[in-house]
C-alpha cells in the first residue's frame, strides 16, 4: 500500500516539488490548470504554488502522482516490495543524480515507514542537496577543460585543412606543368623526326639535332625535377593528414574517457600528479604544447627533450636528475636518449616509463595510472 501524494508527509512538499519535478513539467502543469490570467501570478512564486497544490486532493495533486509514478515506474517496480528497514538499508544507493528524485518520491509515497525514519531520510535529502552543489561544481570545471582542449584540436584541426589544401592546389599546378612539359617534348620529338625526314645537308640536320638535343635534355632535367618535388609535396601531404588523423583519434579517446568518468563515479575523482616533475624526452616536438597542458591540466610540472643529445648529453641527464617523472616515447626517440634516460634514472632512482608509442592516449593513460597510485 502507498500513499496518495495528497497524504504524504509535509516534510517531503518541498523536496518532491523541487527535485522531483522539473522546472519544465512544472510550467507545463501551470499552463494546463490554470487560467492565463492567472500564470503570470503563479509563476512568480512557482515552487510554493505546486506545494500548496499537491498538498490537498486536487486535479494538479492526481495529475502530479500519476506523472511521477510512470517517471519512476522502473525505481518503483524493483524497490516497492521492500520492508521498511531493507528500504533504509537501500537508500544510500539512491544518492546520486540519477536515482535521487525516484529516491525522494518513493520514500514520500511509503505507508511503511515511521517518523524516525522520514528523519533520517529527510536528512539524507538535506545534506546530499548541499553535496550536489560541489558536484555541479566539478562538473561544470570539467566541462569547460573539455571544451577549451576542443577547441584547440579544432583550431589545430582548420590550420592542417588549409594546409592540405594549399598543398593539394600546389600539387595541382605541378601536375599541370608535368603534362605541359610532356607535351612540348612529345611535340620537339616529332619536330626531330620531322626534321630527319625533310632535310637532305647532313650537317644542317646534325647541328640542328644536337640543339633539339640539348633541349630536350634540359626539358627531361625539369621534368625529373618536378616529378621529385611533386613526389616530396604529396608525401608532405600524407604525412600531414595522417599527424593530424591520429591526434584527432588520440583526443577523441580522451575526451570519451573523460565524460565516462564525470557520468558514472558517484564521488569526485580526480586524478592528481601532486605537482611532480614530469619530463617527456623526444616524442613529436610540434605536439610538446599540447603535452604541457596534459600534464598541468593533471597536476604535474612539465619538463621536455626533444631527444636529440648531439655532443653534449648532460643537459639530458640533468633534466632527468630535477624530474621525479620521466616519459620516454621509443618509437619517435633517438637510441642515444634512451640509453641516457635508462643510465640516469637507474643511477638517481627516478621513475621511468619506456614507452613503444609516442600517442597522446599512450602518454595520457600512463600519466593516469601513475597519478592513481
């Protein structure tokens, strides 16, 4: 047996009308049951109209309980046969954003339950309300993170487009050439030929052979030429397209991880590096803007190599001795820096990572795991 919504007790009034019903359901209630020259004055003070509505037996009070009934027929469907102490063992479980509104209406519409446990649970809607705020908070926080890290991949995004644009219109225009070239020596071939068949003097046609020669040596130098530059453009191109591909790929996962986490952990569960010093060595030296911000936005202190130890090797190994971090990507690594890296972090005790793939992904889910121990 449950109680009508008219019955319940007057503790739950507020919070059944605030979480409970949506801003929108309950606009939609007011332009249903009240008159429009009434509206303007209701919506004024909304939230104690609803109360005052649902307290008594009237249509709003049945259209309210048959509303929330079918919104959290799922909740009430596996909850409702439960004896009142198995409910409050259960309530806990109903603390969180998805579930607390169900958790406020099944508790209001319980016959069951006795006025120290609407305490209790009247306590529990008091302080995870305040909870709620903070998570907001997090929430909000994290959002704006996402969207100011979209934003630069897509800036990044539109900067690789009209370069692979101006380069596809560059390699264009050389094709374009290329087949001009092939034309006029097709055509100073023919001449050639021509020029065998019609004159007689030996010497007239063997002087101007030897010009048409040369010329046609210097048109087929041109056109090696441009076939070499044009074989570096869409090689430039490719490269480009696919630098771009996989850094889109790597964003992507991390963006997915991180709204998977903000829609299921039920506390804030931030992952924090407690300001260590993290040095990435080598890696892609056009993506260390986006590895600083990894990091920070983690909770590290950011320190980079690009890999390269030319002469002088100790300004890796000092960089590697200030770290308490060390990431060192094998795939787009010189073999000296890795030999430096393992040398140094043995030596001072440094914790390092050899990684097979300098991915954003790859170096992101390290970092997490490191900042989760």
């Amino acid at each position: 047996m449950k109680k009508n919504i008219w019955e319940i007790n007057d503790m739950f009034l507020c919070p059944v009308t605030g979480f409970c019903l949506s801003l929108a359901e309950q606009r939609s209630i007011l332009r249903k049951y009240v008159s429009k020259e009434k509206q303007k004055s209701a919506m004024r003070r909304l939230h104690y109209f609803m109360m005052g509505n649902i307290s008594s037996k009237t249509g709003i009070a049945k259209y309210v309980q048959k509303l929330l009934d079918k919104k959290y027929s799922k909740e009430i469907s596996r909850c409702w046969n439960f004896d009142a102490n198995k409910w409050m063992m259960e309530v806990d479980t109903f603390l969180n954003w998805e579930y607390f509104g169900a958790f406020i209406w099944i508790s209001a519409m319980y016959k069951k339950l006795d006025e120290k446990d609407i305490e209790r649970i009247m306590e529990k809607i008091h302080m995870y309300s305040h909870q709620m705020y903070y998570e907001l908070q997090d929430a909000e926080s994290e959002l704006t993170s996402i969207s100011e890290q979209l934003a630069l991949m897509n800036e990044k995004y539109r900067n690789i487009r009209t370069k692979q644009k101006e380069l596809a219109k560059e390699l264009s225009v050389l094709k374009a050439r290329n087949n001009q070239l092939t034309y006029k020596n097709r055509a100073l071939e023919n001449e050639i030929e021509l020029l065998t068949k019609e004159h007689q003097n030996e010497n007239d046609i063997a002087e101007k052979f030897i010009i048409l020669e040369q010329q046609l040596k210097v048109k087929e130098k041109n056109i090696a030429s441009l076939k070499t530059k044009n074989k570096q453009i869409t090689k430039k191109a490719s490269s480009q397209l696919s630098f771009f591909l996989e850094m889109k790929k790597d964003f992507d996962k991390i963006l997915v991880n991180l709204k998977e986490q903000n829609e299921k952990c039920k506390k804030c569960d931030r992952v924090d590096l407690c300001e260590q010093r993290v040095l990435i060595v080598g890696g892609i030296t056009k993506m260390e803007t986006f590895y600083r911000k990894l990091i920070q936005e983690l909770g590290g202190r950011f320190y980079y190599h690009d890999g390269y130890c030319r002469q002088d090797e100790s300004v890796l190994a000092n960089l590697v001795s200030q770290s308490d971090i060390v990431i060192c990507p094998v795939d787009v690594n010189s073999h000296a820096a890795c030999l430096q890296v393992k040398k140094t972090c043995k030596k001072t005790g440094t914790d390092y990572y050899m990684l097979r793939k300098s991915s954003i992904s790859t170096i992101y889910n390290t970092l997490r795991e490191v900042a989760s121990t």
